[in-house]
C-alpha cells in the first residue's frame, strides 16, 4: 500500500506519525484496506511509538471520507483528518487553533500551486483569432488533504457508503454547518507519482522534518 512506501528508510506512514506524536497527538485512527495487514503487522497497537491505534477496516473502498462513517459514535472532540500519502512540513496544532477560534465545524486547509499548460493556449472569439499564451501559469487553490472534523460532521456519513471529502463538506455547507479554508504556507507534497517521491526522498535527505 502506499503509504507504506519507504523515504530514507522509513514507511510515508510512520513519518506522518511521528510528526503527530511528537505535537502530542496519542489516540490514532487508521484506514485500512489495501494490503492492510501490512500496515496492521508493522504499527501494531502503536506502543513502540508510545500511542494508541486502532484500525477502521473497510472491507471495500468507501472513498477519501466514507471510512470516518465506521468511527465510535461518542467521539466529543474535533478530529483530524490526514490523507496518508499527503506530507506538509505545517504544524497540525496551527490548523487545530485556527478551527477552534473561528468555531468552524470543519476546517479544509489548501495550498497555493502553479500549473503550467505545456502548450500555447489559442485565445478565440467565436471562430476568430484574438491572441496566444506560450505555456501559460495558472495559480491554483488545491486541496490539500489534511482537515479538522468535529463530530457533527461525521453524524452526516451513513455507515459503509462511499463518500469523498469534498461531498461531505458540501452536505456541511448545505445544512448551514460552518466549513472555513485555512491555507498551508509551509512545505506541501502530494506523493502520488515516482516524481513526487522522488522530491520529497531529496526533500528530507536536507530538511528537518
């Protein structure tokens, strides 16, 4: 599975857990489907990192949110939410504070990226010629995969129906629940290609993580 891919020598995954370890978080709630037993074999009950997983088994692809429909009923608190192959350098008590004091009942936070079209772009009007763009940069607001969850939102999912992110925020929106956007300055990859992995391999072989 894919988070399991190593970067110098460790799991994606357990990178993302020590960073959240180390900012105190100690109760864990991992999605498994793919190949999950090797994720289950290698983190355990999460003593060897000092904190406590449990495994929310999909037993089919329920998307990115419908997973968080098989979660305990009596969660009080706000959740966050990470896509597992997501790695930003943001301190996740910064996105928690942001939630808290703007009393948002989910919290998306984006990340600014530039794309640029590999092409000349041909301007028209009707059938007419007005211009060109040599390989044009478009500056974007995207997704960024890491969210603050509080339980109201959950009781929005039905148990074992596929359901991604971005609908369930929607649904929020649409019952008038408060849903905020919190940018992500500091470093942010999305490690879904060999590019990708291969940025963020040279990225920690010279940063702290």
């Amino acid at each position: 599975p894919k988070p399991m891919i190593k970067i110098n020598g460790k799991p994606i995954l357990e990178i993302l857990i020590n960073k959240l370890s180390d900012k105190g978080f100690k109760n864990f709630y991992i999605s498994v489907n793919y190949l999950k037993e090797q994720i289950i074999d290698y983190f355990g009950d999460g003593s060897e990192w000092g904190i406590n997983i449990k495994y929310i088994i999909e037993n089919e692809p329920l998307g990115t949110a419908g997973s968080l429909g098989l979660l305990p009923k009596d969660l009080k608190h706000p959740l966050l939410v990470m896509n597992a192959d997501v790695l930003t350098n943001m301190n996740p008590l910064n996105l928690l504070n942001f939630h808290n004091r703007n009393k948002a009942k989910a919290t998306l936070s984006v990340h600014n990226s530039d794309f640029e079209i590999p092409f000349g772009v041909v301007e028209t009007k009707n059938i007419e010629l007005i211009g060109f763009q040599e390989k044009p940069v478009y500056k974007l607001t995207v997704n960024a995969g890491v969210y603050v969850l509080n339980p109201e939102i959950l009781k929005l999912l039905k148990k074992n129906v596929i359901t991604d992110m971005p609908s369930i925020l929607l649904k929020a929106v649409d019952k008038n629940l408060k849903v905020v956007v919190c940018p992500i300055h500091e470093y942010w990859i999305d490690i879904g290609r060999p590019e990708k992995l291969n940025q963020v391999t040279e990225y920690l072989s010279e940063n702290t993580f």
